[in-house]
C-alpha cells in the first residue's frame, strides 16, 4: 500500500503496480514502521537502503521477495564489500553493516507476517 504524503527518500526503486514485488513490501513493511511509531530518521534510512537493494535485484532481474536466497543475500554482502564510492574508497563496515541490517529487519517482517517462508 503507497503511503499518503510525500516519500521519505529521493528515488524508489521497484514497480508498485506488481503487488507481490518487491518495492510493494517495501511500501507495506514501511507503512507498518511507521504504525510502531519508529522515528522518521530510521524508517528514511531503511528506506534508503532497501532501495539500493532493490536496485541491484533489478539489474539481476530478481524481483519478487521469494526470490532471495541466503545466496543472493551473501553475494549482495560481497558486492557491498567491494564496492567503491565515487572517490574510490570503499564502503565502511559500519556502512556495510547498516545496510544488511536494514535487509536483515525487512526479511524478519516478511517471515513474520507470513509473505515469506523463511
């Protein structure tokens, strides 16, 4: 479900017309964030950061939640570890670390309200 107001983030990734994608739960997991009363600092944040992993499922062609592995997840760690910021400097492990956090909390919604099985 699109939240009413303006998106916290610049861009969002993801077709919101698919609803069993990615970018919906996004929406869904976001809008929930928001009814627990999470600081709109942290739900802008996780926001962010799932938008980046949608971002690269998108030019794998992975697109629906069911479709990520514990694979897919580590070769996303292994992107993060290698990737290089626009002045050449890697990604700090604090970054890195926020970043699978965010998926890691956005996985544990999905398999707790019952869209994912694991």
């Amino acid at each position: 479900m699109p939240r009413k107001g303006v998106t916290l983030t610049k861009k969002s990734y993801g077709d919101l017309s698919d609803t069993n994608g990615l970018a919906a739960y996004r929406e869904r997991y976001l809008e929930w964030m928001g009814i627990r009363n999470y600081s709109d600092k942290s739900r802008e944040s996780r926001e962010l950061y799932i938008n980046y992993f949608i971002k690269w499922c998108e030019e794998r062609g992975l697109t629906q939640p069911a479709e990520i592995t514990k694979q897919i997840i580590e070769r996303y760690q292994r992107y993060l570890y290698h990737y290089r910021k626009d002045n050449g400097e890697p990604l700090s492990f604090q970054s890195q670390h926020s970043r699978l956090g965010a998926l890691r909390a956005f996985f544990k919604y999905l398999s707790k309200h019952n869209y994912t099985l694991y």
